[in-house]
C-alpha cells in the first residue's frame, strides 16, 4: 500500500484526495504526506502511474476510464490511454513468469506460443491447454 500510495502521489495522482472536502482530514493529510518531495507534476498523470504500479493496476485503470461519473472526465480521458496505447512487454519480461505460474515446461502445456504479442496483454496460443479442456 505504501508503494501504490507513494506511486501514485509522484504522478500527482493523489491531488484530488488532497483537495476533497467531503474526505476526511486524516486521509488528506496523508495523501499530501505521500506526495512530500516526490516532485509531483501539477497536472496528474493517472496512466503513468497505473503502468509504474503494473498489470493488477494497469486493469483498474482501464476499468476506471469507463467510469467518468467515478473519476472525472480528465482522469477518465487520461487513463483510456491504458487501454490502446499500451506496448507489449517483451517474450524475455513474458516467459519466465509463465514458466513460474504454470510450474510445467510450457512446451508440455501449448503445441506453440507466438512470442510476438499482438498487442498488451494478449498472446497467440496455437490450442487450449490440456488443463483447459
């Protein structure tokens, strides 16, 4: 929580925690607390900040630009960035972690993976995995 707090505070998005009257003080006080010396921008970057946190935040984040009525219309425009504008992250970043999820050879669990994603978050996967079926 610490990270995710101060994360957010150095992308200034915790500025409209800060300036909400209906929140309370102790909870402005430490938004504003996260925020000391982190060099926050004026302008807050809620994209930036969400893909810093990585992929269970990246996910609110796109769930959240649906959601203007929640967030606000700059907020909201700025997190839509999340949802096309992404890069892919590399086979080499991809790889290990589904080596270590499935804790099998994945030449053993897929008949091929296409390492080049298409976009974020999707890879080409030739047949369902056995475990599937």
């Amino acid at each position: 929580m610490l990270r995710w707090g101060r994360t957010l505070a150095r992308h200034g998005a915790l500025r409209g925690v800060e300036a909400d009257p209906r929140l309370p003080a102790s909870l402005r006080r430490l938004a504003g607390l996260a925020r000391f010396g982190a060099g926050a921008p004026t302008t807050p970057r809620y994209a930036q900040a969400m893909q810093a946190l990585g992929p269970a935040a990246i996910k609110l984040g796109q769930a959240l630009a649906t959601r203007p009525d929640l967030v606000g219309e700059a907020a909201a425009h700025d997190l839509q960035r999340l949802q096309d504008s992404l890069p892919p992250d590399s086979w080499r970043a991809v790889e290990p972690a589904l080596r270590m999820a499935f804790d099998k050879p994945l030449e053993t669990l897929f008949a091929s993976i296409e390492p080049k994603a298409v976009g974020a978050a999707s890879m080409i996967i030739t047949s369902k995995p056995p475990w599937f079926m």
